[in-house]
C-alpha cells in the first residue's frame, strides 16, 4: 500500500514539476515574442504605402522596426493628389485655355497730296484731246485715265485709259495724249495722268482717292474735271 501511494505522489510530483517547468519556460518565450520587433516596409520614392506611427524605429532601405503592434498605413496615389494634372480630379492633365489677346486693328495711312520723289505729272486740255506731261529722271511710261465720278474710284477697272506712252525710254520729259468726248450725261468725269520710272520703279497718280498701286499724287494739276466746275 505504502509503495503504491509512494509511486503516485512521486509520479504527481513529476508531472507537476514538468507542468511547472512548462510555464516557466513560457513567461520569458512569451514575453519574447511580445517584444520581438516586426519589419515594415516603409514608404520610397515612387512607393504607394508608407508606415508610421510612435513605435515605429530604425527605417531603413529594407523596412522599419516597431515595438507596437499598432501603426499608421497611408496609401499615395501613383497619380498625385486629386485634381493635379494627370490625376483624377484632371485625367488629360491639360490646363484651361487662355483666352487669346485681342488682335490690334492696323490703320492704313491715307495717302497725301506730296508729289511722288523725283517724279511730276501735269495734265492739259485742247478740246477733246489731253495730254500728260511728265517729269523726272529716267521715266519710263506716262498715262492718260478718265473716270465717272460715281463709280468707285478705288477700283483700278473703273478707269478707262484714253492715252498711253509707253517708252519714254529713261527721258527727263515723256508725254502721253488721248481723246475723250465728255459725252452729255449729266455725270462729272475725272481725267487724271499718271506717270512712273525706271529708277525704283517710282509711280504717281492723278487719281483723287491715290488707291491705284497706293502711289502719291503726281502734282496740283495732275486731275481735271469734266464737264469743268464753275
């Protein structure tokens, strides 16, 4: 009997000691394992995760160590924040347009009475024939012109050409002559002369608006009027 109870406490108190032994052992491995840091990547250039928080420690290329299991992941758009070109908030990444300034209107200069440089032209009247006579160096050609009043003297095929000289072959004097009948119409007429040279190809008119090729006047009396005014 007394062996029995023997072997039963011995064996109990093995099995008590092994149990003991067994949590004692597990304290420290516990407690290592709660202290045991864990490693996490941490957020790079160009990476869309970045970990933080008060226990994280000792960031390194390969990660970060923390002591406490709680920590801060904050995700980062590969595309920037929202409404950055290319992102979201903008997906084509353009701007507005600007409004584009207004154009500058540009004036045309009116052309003045100055005779053209170098140049003169002088019209005369003996009944129905009149002659242009120009003056200047080098001249080239010399003209006769007459027009309707009424019509659009801007434009170059409301004139008729009654006379033309067209080898005044570099004289310092060249003269043109034509005739026209003032036909009775009740209309008044322009009879203008024109004149041009060589040098720079120099061009004036008699027109009254001076639009033909924008030349200037070619003198006081490059124009009559017809029938005359009294």
């Amino acid at each position: 009997m007394n062996d029995s109870l023997n072997y039963l406490l011995t064996k109990k108190n093995i099995t008590s000691a092994i149990i003991l032994g067994l949590i004692a052992l597990s304290i420290p491995i516990g407690v290592y394992l709660v202290q045991q840091t864990q490693l996490f990547k941490p957020k790079a250039a160009g990476e869309t995760i970045e970990i933080s928080g008060s226990g994280v420690f000792d960031c390194i290329a390969s990660g970060c160590k923390t002591t406490d299991p709680k920590v801060n992941i904050t995700f980062h758009s590969p595309y920037g924040p929202y409404g950055a070109p290319g992102s979201g908030g903008n997906p084509t990444g353009t701007q507005a347009p600007t409004p584009s300034a207004s154009p500058t209107p540009t004036t045309t200069s009116v052309p003045t009475s100055t005779p053209a440089p170098g140049l003169s032209a002088s019209l005369s009247v003996s009944g129905n024939t009149y002659t242009t006579t120009a003056t200047g160096v080098n001249l080239r050609k010399a003209w006769v012109y007459v027009a309707n009043q009424a019509k659009d003297l801007k434009d170059p095929n409301s004139w008729t050409l009654i006379g033309v000289n067209n080898d005044c072959a570099g004289a310092s004097t060249c003269t043109a002559t034509g005739t026209w009948a003032y036909p009775n119409d009740n209309q008044r007429y322009y009879i203008v002369a024109n004149a041009q040279t060589f040098n720079g190809m120099v061009y004036c008119s008699g027109n009254p608006v001076a639009t033909i090729s924008q030349n200037p006047r070619c003198g006081p009396n490059d124009r009559l009027e017809m029938p005359p005014q009294h």
